[in-house]
C-alpha cells in the first residue's frame, strides 16, 4: 500500500514494513518524514503488527537531512516529531541499513530500538563538514551507545564507519547475512518480538556515560590531542560540547544544549561559509559549454613526462586508481631517482596503515620508466611535468606530437605558461589544455583543468571525469599568465614581499596568515618549496631578498636555512641572518621602515587577491566565483570555515574592500587600482556571487 509518493507500507508474516523510496538518497524531506509517520501510526493501530521494520529502497537509507529545507520555515511533522513517535511506539521499530545512513539518517536509526545493516553499508554523523553538529539528537544518543569517545571521534571525524565496526561498537544490532535485508529485518523483528525483547530506547541508556563521568580529565584531553586538527574551526568544539552536555546533563536538557548550539552554528558564518564550500565542488562540475551527456574519450594508459616533484605525484594518481602509467625521464638517473620516490611514498602510505603491502606491489606494477619518448605511443593521455621553461615545453610537445596516437590528450602541468603557446607546437591543438595539479600532487585536492583557445569541448568533458576518476576536485579556467590559484597567489606574493620591504618581518606575515587560518604563510611556503625555483645562479642580480638568499645558499628547508631557520624538520625559527639581510636591504633601496599592524598585514595581502579574483570573473578565466573559491579551498588550504576568498570578500564587504584599495591605490600606486567589475558591482549593490560571467549572455 502507498502512503504517498514516496514512503510504502506492506505487512508480512506480522511485521509492518515501512519502505521509503526518495531518489537519489532517501533525503529526509518533508513528504518522507510525512508518509514515514503515517506508517508508523498505521502500523501501531494495526493489530495485525506485532513489530515495524523501517527500511530504505534504492542505493542508499537516509542519507542525511534535506539540507535543501535549510534557512526555510520548518515543515511539520519535524524529524524530532517522527523520532518522538518511533522511540515511543507501543512495538519494536527495527531499522534496517544498507549504502550509508549518515546525519539525520543515523539520528534516526537511533531512535528505532534495534538496528540490523548489510556488511557493506556505512554509519556517520557527518555534520562537522558543513560547520554543523548533529541537530536532532546525535551528540546525545550516539554516546550512550558507543561510549563518549568512540561518539567524539566519530562526530568531529565525520567519518563513515564501516558496518562490521559500526557493529563492534556497539552500533548495529545485527549483520545482515545474506542478500535480502528486507528478509533478514523481517526476520530479525519476529526473533524480537518471538524473544519479547524489550523496547530499548537509546536515550534511557546510560551505563556508558556513567564511565565517562568516572573519566574527568577525557574532554580536556580529546580537546588537547586535536588542537591542530580543528584549529579555527568552531563545529568540532561544538560537537564536544554536545556531547559533554549528554555527558552532564539529563537527557531533555542535552537534547535542549544541542539544539541551541546547532542553531548557534546555523546562524553563524562559518557553517554559511562550510555549507558553501561543499556546494561551491559541486558547482564546479557543472561546466558551461560542456554538455553533461557529452561523450567523454577512454583513458586506459597514461603517459608522464618528467619525474621530478610533480611528475612522480601526478604518476601516484593514476596507478592509486589502477591506471597504468608510462613515465618518462632525460636520464636514468633521473628515472630511478623519481621511481624511488614513487615507491617509498607507497611504502610509507603503507606502513601508516593507510594500504596494505599488497597494494604498493599492485601499484609498482602498473609503472613502467622509460628513457624514449616513443613509448607513449599507445597512451591516452600525457601529461609533460618537465622544467618550467616555454622552450623546453614546446620542444617535447612537438616531438610528442610526432609519437602520440591520433586522439591521445596532451596535457601540460604548467604553472604559469601560455597554453595555446604550448598548443602551437603541435599540429593538433584541439587536443591539447593543461592539467595543474598541486604539490604534494598525490595529496592536493585541486586539479585546474586549463582550457586552451582551441581545446576540444570532448578533451574537457574527459579532464573532467579524469578528475572524478582520480579524487580530484576539477575546475575548469580560461588561459592566462598563472590561471586562477598562481595569479591570484602573484598579487597574494607581492605584497607580501612589499610589506617585508617597508617594515614587516616575514615571520610577522606568516603569523598574520597563520592565524587567519591559512597552514602557513607565504614566506614558510616559500622555505619549503625551495626559495630557488625558478632562480638561475647565473642571472641573479641580488635585486630581491629572495635572490640575497639564494646567493647566500639560503635556498629553503632543503638547506637548513632560507628566511627561516630550519634546525629540525618543522621547526622554522626566525632568523636574525635574515632580518639582518632584510634591513640592509631596505636601507640600500632608500626604504624607511616603519611599524606595520597586523590589520595592514591581512588587508594588503588579501584585498589585491580579490581584486585579482574581481579580475579574473570579469574576464572570464572563472566561469563563477564560487569556482575561484574551489581553487583556494582545495588547492592552496584557504581555510574552509571562511569559504573562499570571494566569498569572504562578500562578507568582508564589497564597498570596504573598495575603500581601501582606493586608498592604497594613492599611497603604493596602480597596483592597487580596484577592478572595473568591483566598481561595478558596488556602486549597483551587487555580488561576485550573482555575477554570471560574460559568456552568460
Ligand atoms: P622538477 O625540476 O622537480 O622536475 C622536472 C623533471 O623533468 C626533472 O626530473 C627533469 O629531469 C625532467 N625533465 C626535464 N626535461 C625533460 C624532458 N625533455 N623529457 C623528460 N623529462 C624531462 O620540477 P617540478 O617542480 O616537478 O615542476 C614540473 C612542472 O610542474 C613545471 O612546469 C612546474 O611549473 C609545474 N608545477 C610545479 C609545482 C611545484 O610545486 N613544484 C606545482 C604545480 C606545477
């Protein structure tokens, strides 16, 4: 029997079934919590029933609240209303779990007084990763089952937790054998009600908390093991205080705690911000001009050329997802060097418990080194990751032109350079666009997926699912000098060298940077990149600090020592060689240093990168803002609590951006000249957020 469009209602052999089928992911919308209510009232009156199963149909259970409904007037019945109604029912409700039952899904299988999923299914509570905590009873009944720090670790985590764990814990009930999970529930119930098995109710539950309560020190210290880890982020210590209120607190009251500081988070910017970034990865692949049914081209086999930094991380990518992998070198020395490489990171992955030995063979496998560039001839794709240098780019893709199948994507990992440039050398530019990784490139998440004058829309259509394919986060960007993240960290960098020159130290910059939640400063970034990229011994000038540095053989933490200190690995001292340097420097330019506060520090670091993000959308190199957000969330560790630069930029305040660039622009000249599209969009109240782009049309 149908209870409305998307929840079922079925007895069998005296257990009512309650089946919700809401594409894609049984999301708790209002109808479902409607029609599940329905049934579980239907089921209670009904004398033929002696217990409920609540189960889900298609890929998944619930997998978590509609957060569509988000920010709108609530819809009765509320998710807490249909808890209320199962944790009371007069039979035993057993939810029935297959793919994943995470936030408002897990906090309703919490309230059903048995639960039983198949072995491949998932348990969480993953609100954190929105800047939430669960809001409908998940801090505190979540404790009383699996004990306060296994709930701790699992709600700040927002990991998935595997059944047969989520089974040990204490979680789930039963495993599933077999199939049917239908069947197994229905079987499952009649033991219960065949058992008279009592109604259990989570929140009466209590012989876990009374363990924490003997642990006093157990809060301070879970606070103290992950200072690093939730740095800046208000969700997680949030969650810790749920589930100390769960803790303290008789149930009701917890219940009461929770809700006030989810609202409290749901009010603030940070969860806005969180909520925002996850839609802005979405967004992103969502491509203009590339149609989502369009025919994508088959990658079986990769092709590397280079195996330096970048080469052997982007290599890791694809044989990591089971793709084989040609990479190429100039030498054998080279080969080996950057194979060894390969390997020992797998060894490591391994020996962190993060892969088994099995998988480093299995991996190792799939690479093959070679010295010729002829044995990419049957590859499907090649990425060149060699110097960065035009000359050297177009001599290997004119000779890869020569070797490459027809129809092989030829890709370049180029910082900075010209695309279509780097296309001309070859006689099939269609076929030609970069793919920017980022460095660690095994780890970052961003893959810019450069689109050249002439690359086809089907060579997009692939990066893109390549992307996917290898868990990266694509975004799509227009050619120009540094696409989206390394032209916005150009301005970024500038600034920061300009403030050194006028009286910050770079320790002082990096603190200003780190506190606003950046993983580093730029000055720290630079000492662990190698302060010599790009630098050539026989050219340098002694012109910036930088090149002094170099000359000195201050080349970074590779050397022990570059506007840092490195006596131990991760251990950066300011330097007085440094400041010594810089103050020298600065009198010989003719420079009168002075106190710069921290406030001028941020302001004049970030504001030219939104005015460079300003730029960037007008232009069109972004198709939306929220893409250039993408770029610095996942490729360059802009703190995901303040969203992006252009959306902090909107939160900042477009007209106090304005003001002082204006201002700055007077002072420090037209560097700071504030972008068109700024202009515009202040003087007509408008967003970067609502800008379309000037493809829209
Ligand atoms: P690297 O200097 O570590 O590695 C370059 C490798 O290419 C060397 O092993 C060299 O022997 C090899 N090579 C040079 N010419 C070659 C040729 N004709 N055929 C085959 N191999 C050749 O440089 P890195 O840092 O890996 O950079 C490579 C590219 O990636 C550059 O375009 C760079 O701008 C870009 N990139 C670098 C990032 C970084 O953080 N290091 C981040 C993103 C992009």
């Amino acid at each position: 029997m149908k209870i409305n469009s998307v929840v079922d209602y079925a007895v069998e052999a005296g257990v009512a079934v309650i089946t919700v089928d809401s594409p894609p992911v049984n999301a708790l919308s209002a109808p479902v919590r409607a029609g599940v209510y329905r049934g579980v009232e239907t089921a209670t009156t009904d004398a033929a029933v002696g217990a409920i199963v609540l189960i889900c149909a298609g890929r998944t259970f619930c997998a978590g609240a509609d957060i569509t409904e988000f920010g709108k007037p609530p819809v009765s019945p509320l998710l807490q209303d249909l808890q209320s109604l199962i944790e009371n029912a007069p039979k035993p409700v057993v939810a029935a779990i297959h793919g994943t039952a995470l936030g408002g899904g897990l906090e309703l299988a919490l309230v059903a007084h048995y639960r039983i999923a198949v072995p491949a299914a998932s348990c969480g509570l993953p609100e954190v990763n929105i800047g939430l905590i669960p809001g409908a009873g998940g801090s505190q009944r979540l404790p009383r089952v699996v004990g306060v720090e296994a709930a701790l670790e699992m709600i700040t985590s927002a990991r998935h937790v595997p059944a047969a764990q989520a089974h040990a814990m204490g979680l789930l009930d039963v495993l599933a054998q077999g199939p049917d999970l239908r069947a197994a529930a229905v079987a499952f119930a009649r033991r219960v009600m065949a058992e008279g098995r009592p109604l259990r109710k989570v929140r009466e539950l209590d012989a876990k908390l009374q363990a924490a309560r003997a642990a006093p020190g157990l809060f301070a210290e879970f606070r103290a093991g992950h200072a690093r880890q939730f740095r800046g982020f208000l969700a997680p210590e949030y969650a810790i205080r749920a589930v100390e209120a769960a803790v303290n607190l008789p149930f009701d009251a917890g219940i009461a705690e929770e809700k006030r500081l989810f609202r409290e988070l749901l009010e603030g910017s940070q969860s806005a911000a969180q909520r925002h970034a996850f839609f802005a990865e979405r967004r992103a692949a969502k491509v203009p001009g590339v149609p989502a049914d369009m025919p994508t081209r088959t990658i079986a086999r990769v092709g590397v050329i280079g195996a330096g930094t970048m080469g052997g991380g982007i290599a890791m990518n694809f044989l990591s997802a089971g793709i084989p992998v040609v990479l190429v070198e100039t030498s054998r020395e080279a080969l080996d060097r950057g194979i060894g490489v390969i390997r020992r990171n797998y060894e490591n992955s391994a020996k962190r418990g993060a892969s088994g030995a099995a998988d480093v063979a299995r991996n190792m496998a799939l690479l093959t080194g070679s010295l010729a560039l002829g044995d990419l001839a049957d590859c499907d794709l090649v990425i060149e990751a060699v110097f960065e240098q035009m000359a050297i780019k177009q001599d290997v893709f004119a000779r890869l032109d020569r070797v490459a199948k027809p129809g092989a994507i030829l890709a370049s990992n180029t910082s900075y350079l010209d695309i279509d440039a780097i296309a001309a050398s070859t006689s099939r530019p269609g076929d030609v666009l970069g793919l920017h990784f980022f460095s660690p490139a095994n780890i970052m998440r961003l893959l810019e997926i450069v689109r050249g004058r002439d690359t086809a829309v089907d060579v997009i259509a692939t990066a893109m699912k390549l992307a996917r394919t290898i868990a990266k986060v694509g975004v799509v960007v227009g050619n120009c000098h540094g696409f989206v993240g390394n032209r916005m960290l150009a301005a970024r960098n500038r600034e920061a060298d300009r403030l050194v020159l006028e009286g910050a130290l770079p320790w002082d910059v990096d603190r200003v940077l780190y506190e606003f939640g950046f993983p580093m400063g730029p000055f720290r970034m630079r000492d662990l990149a190698g302060l010599d990229i790009g630098w050539d011994a026989a050219k340098s000038s002694s012109s910036t600090v930088r090149e002094l540095l170099c000359e000195m053989g201050r080349r970074g933490q590779k050397t022990g020592a570059g506007y840092y200190d490195h006596h131990a690995a991760r251990n950066a001292a300011p330097s007085a060689v440094t400041e010594r340097l810089i103050l020298d420097f600065a009198a010989r330019q003719g420079v009168a240093r002075r106190a710069i506060a921290d406030e001028e520090i941020l302001e004049r670091c970030l504001y030219p990168m939104v005015n460079e993000g300003a730029k960037i959308l007008e232009e069109g190199i972004a198709a939306r803002s929220s893409d250039i957000d993408t770029v610095w969330l996942c490729g360059y560790g802009w703190p995901r609590y303040r969203g992006g630069q252009m959306f902090w930029a909107e939160l900042e305040g477009l007209p106090k951006i304005l003001g002082r660039l204006r201002a700055l622009q007077q002072v420090h000249g037209d560097e700071f000249r504030p972008a068109p599209l700024l202009e515009r969009l202040v003087a007509q109240g408008g967003s970067f957020h609502d800008f379309a782009g000037p493809d829209a049309g």
